[in-house]
C-alpha cells in the first residue's frame, strides 16, 4: 500500500552546479544536508555510504548521478513540498525548502537553514531526511487501524440502513432526494471552484510572465542606458525656441510686424510661422547678394561659435538654440529659392530665372553646406 499513495515515492538527490552561482550554492549546502541527516555524518558529500546501482549494491564517496531517497525518511507534513517541487520546473533555487515554523515544527535546527534566501529573498529550512524509519512504520500501522475500524462502522451502518429500509422504504425516499440532490449540488461547486482556480492559475502565469518580459525589458534599457552615446536633443520649432528664449508666444501678426509666412495648412486652417532672425537674415540678404550664409544668419540676429574649428563638420556644430550651423544655412538658401521663384513668377521669366539662380547658390554654398543632408526647420 505504500506505493499506492500518490506521496510514497522517492527523491531525487540533485546534482552539483558551478559552486560560483547562488543555484550551485544552493545545491551544495542541501546535498550536503541531505547526506548529513541520513548518516548522522558532518561530512556532505564525501561521506561513505552504501547505494543500490542498479542490482549492484556500491560503496561510494563520489557523487552519483540518479541517487535518489525514499520519500518514507521525510516527515508526512513536508511531504506535499516535495511533491510540488518535483511537479514544477521552476527555479532551482526555491526548491528543498519549507517554511521556517515547519522546520521547527519537524525537529530541524539552526545548522539545517538554507544559506541563501529564495528568489523573494525569504528565509527558510531545507527538507530534509530526518523521519525516521520506524516512525514511518508506525504511521502505516496506525493508518491501517483507523482504516479498518473505519470501515467496520461503515459496513455497520449501512447493514442497519438496509435493514431499517426493508422495514419501511418510505421513511427514507424523501431523505434519499435532499441526498441526491445535495450531492448534485457538491458537484456543481467543485466543478465551479475548479474552474475557478483554473482561471487564477492562468491568470497568475500570464502575471508572471508579464512580470518576467518586463525584467527583461527594464534590465536591457538599462544596459543601451549604460552604453549609448549622448545625441542630438529632439527637433524644436521655431515657436517653441521663441517661446524659450524670450519668455513670449509669437502673437497672429508675428513680432516685429512680420507677417506669417507659407502656406495654410487646409487640412487644419492653421499656420505656418517662420523665425524672424530668419526672416531677417533673408532679407539681408537679398538686399546685399555678397554676403555669404553665414554673415546673413549672424546679421539676422543667430549666433554660432567660432565656425574655423578643424576637423569638426558645421552640421556638429550648434548655435544658441541647438540647432546646427549646416541646418541654418540650408533653411535659409531654401528661403532664398523660395524668394527668387515668387519674383520669378511675377516677372514672367519663369524657370530661367529660377534655373539660373538655383545654380549659382549651390555652387557658391556647396562648401558652406559640406554635404550636409539635415531636416527642413521652419
């Protein structure tokens, strides 16, 4: 009968891992528990013992890879512990453990505490060997008592039912229904209450799977964190560097009577608006075509540092606002072709002009912009 109970079989004693990592750790210290309780030998593993290898009995000190120990040498109350952890593929750091009041409950002492907490760093005792043999006997030998005893007060009972039925079968038929029907009843719930742990035991894996995804994603930010090289600062526009350097919204007529620029967006009905140093530095320029790009920002009111910097390329350099020097340059010839094409139109030379304009300023600014290729800012 004892290996007709579902707990009645053996544990398997776990194998070494690398003695560097909390897991190896683990298995080193319980192994070394186990063996220490079965032959009350401080020794751990280099103890002597006598194993069954297959139908060879050894006499060994070395590890062996399939050592296993009858689960009769565990106490019944850390039974169910062991049966968990051979059902589950967990983390082996949390396995052979029972909660600190058990251990105590079960004789274990001090010397018999994990040395590392679990993985929710609480503290606990090793399961461990210490029932002994005859107390397990004695465990059978008292079930086996109650079992019989038990069993002839059923065939007691259920002798005297037969007997009271035969005598009067209508005494019991209303009984007999309210049984039925509660044992009807008795299914429903425990069908219910299984379900439900089912679905709490679903929802709980996808909680801690979730939980583990997160971990991940958390720990490898953290590493692009430790690595990735400071960048650019995001793209602001022209309102929002206005608003940050002045301290004031640019208002529907613009500053300076500068009026908005572009076209409407017919999608929103809103507007486009353009920086008024860059609306100056346009104007300079067209008023004095030798100036180059750069004087025309600096005359429109932009400030660069020293542009004569060897080895660094205008589009790594940035003026007040963060905004490179090559961008600048670029929104600004963009604005002059956009200027001389309005004209052009009006004057009816048309794609001649504009031709020839567009050529002479990438020739003259093809240094300047040293092939720069940046996002238009407005």
């Amino acid at each position: 009968r004892l290996k007709e109970a579902k707990y009645i079989n053996y544990l398997t004693l776990p194998n070494s891992h690398k003695a560097d990592t909390p897991v190896g750790l683990h298995v080193k210290a319980y192994r070394e528990a186990v063996l220490r309780h079965l032959y009350n030998n401080p020794g751990g593993e280099m103890i002597e013992r006598t194993i069954s290898n297959g139908s060879k009995e050894v006499t060994t000190t070395k590890l062996v890879k399939m050592e296993r120990i009858s689960m009769v040498h565990f106490h019944p109350d850390v039974i169910p512990y062991l049966v968990q952890d051979k059902e589950s593929r967990g983390n082996k750091l949390n396995k052979w453990r029972i909660p600190i009041d058990l251990g105590k409950k079960t004789g274990l002492n001090e010397e018999d505490k994990c040395p590392t907490p679990d993985s929710n760093d609480v503290p606990s005792f090793f399961v461990l060997p210490n029932y002994s043999l005859e107390d397990a006997i004695a465990d059978v030998e008292r079930a086996e008592t109650e079992y019989k005893q038990k069993f002839k007060q059923f065939a007691a009972d259920n002798e005297r039912i037969t007997t009271e039925m035969a005598a009067d079968p209508y005494k019991y038929v209303l009984e007999i229904h309210d049984l039925k029907q509660q044992n009807a009843n008795l299914i429903k719930e425990n069908k219910e209450l299984k379900d439900k742990m089912k679905r709490e035991k679903s929802q709980q894996n996808a909680m801690e799977k979730k939980s583990k995804q997160l971990r991940y994603d958390l720990e490898k930010m953290a590493r692009r964190l430790s690595t990735k090289k400071v960048g650019r600062t995001p793209h602001r526009s022209a309102k929002d560097i206005y608003r940050e350097t002045t301290g004031q919204d640019l208002g529907e007529e613009g500053l300076l009577g500068v009026e908005p620029t572009g076209n409407q967006n017919k999608g929103s009905g809103g507007k486009r608006w353009s920086d008024p140093r860059m609306d100056r530095a346009v104007e300079a320029r067209l008023e004095d075509p030798s100036l180059s790009t750069e004087e025309a920002l600096r005359v429109g009111g932009f400030e660069f540092p020293s542009l004569d910097q060897k080895g660094v390329a205008q589009k790594d350099i940035m003026d007040g606002d963060n905004v490179s020097v090559a961008q600048r340059k670029n929104n600004l010839l963009r604005r002059l072709r956009q200027s001389k094409k309005s004209n052009a139109r009006h004057s009816g030379n048309g794609a001649e002009v504009v031709q020839e304009t567009d050529e002479t300023e990438m020739s003259k600014e093809s240094d300047d912009l040293e092939m720069a290729t940046v996002d238009e800012f407005v």
